[in-house]
C-alpha cells in the first residue's frame, strides 16, 4: 500500500517536533518545499486543480460530510488505482509505484549478491 503524503506550508504548527511525531506514528509523509519555491506546491496545486475539474465540479453534495467518503472514493477507487498520468508515462500511480518498488527490490538484491 502507497504511503499517505501530506503537502503543507513551512507555517508554525507543520514544522513542529510534534507534529512531525505524529505524522512517524501515522505512516504520514511530510512533503514540504523551501522557502521562495515557487515549484513546492507544483504538485499538491495540480491534484487539486484536477480533483475539482474531473470529480467535485461535477457533481453536487449536500454537505461536507456527504462530500468526503464520495471524494475518498474516487481517490482510491479510480484516481489511484486507474486513471493513467502522464507524469508516470501513462500509467496509473499505483502501477507505476509497483513498478518502482520491484525495480529497487531487484536493485537491493543485485547489490546483496555482488
């Protein structure tokens, strides 16, 4: 299973040591740019942009509660597991992440015989 990423600001409550403590004990990775990247949010910005246009634009919740399980489906239901993404020639994440996983595995054990 992927890892769960969260992309923040460099804000106060996101650079904590418990925060950071939290996240360890979760299984959350932190993502986070430099200060004066315009490029750090590059890739949150651009699944959010996407999100909107192909799932919520389109449809109509009654309230945000209604709206979370039916986003969190669509993530996990076709975003990841489906839908292909030109950032990963075509493939859908969770092939490309399979993919990635098995060529380091391949890679670590080349490197435990040599």
């Amino acid at each position: 299973m992927a890892a769960t990423i969260f992309h923040s600001d460099r804000g106060a409550e996101y650079t904590s040591e418990a925060y950071d403590k939290l996240c360890d004990r979760l299984g959350v990775v932190q993502s986070m740019g430099r200060v004066g990247s315009a490029l750090d949010n590059a890739a949150a910005e651009s699944f959010n942009s996407l999100i909107k246009v192909e799932y919520i634009h389109r449809r109509q919740f009654a309230t945000r509660t209604e709206a979370r399980p039916k986003i969190a489906t669509w993530i996990t239901g076709f975003y990841n597991p489906r839908r292909r993404h030109s950032a990963a020639g075509g493939l859908p994440p969770e092939e490309f992440e399979r993919i990635i996983a098995e060529a380091r595995e391949r890679h670590g054990q080349k490197d435990q015989t040599a």
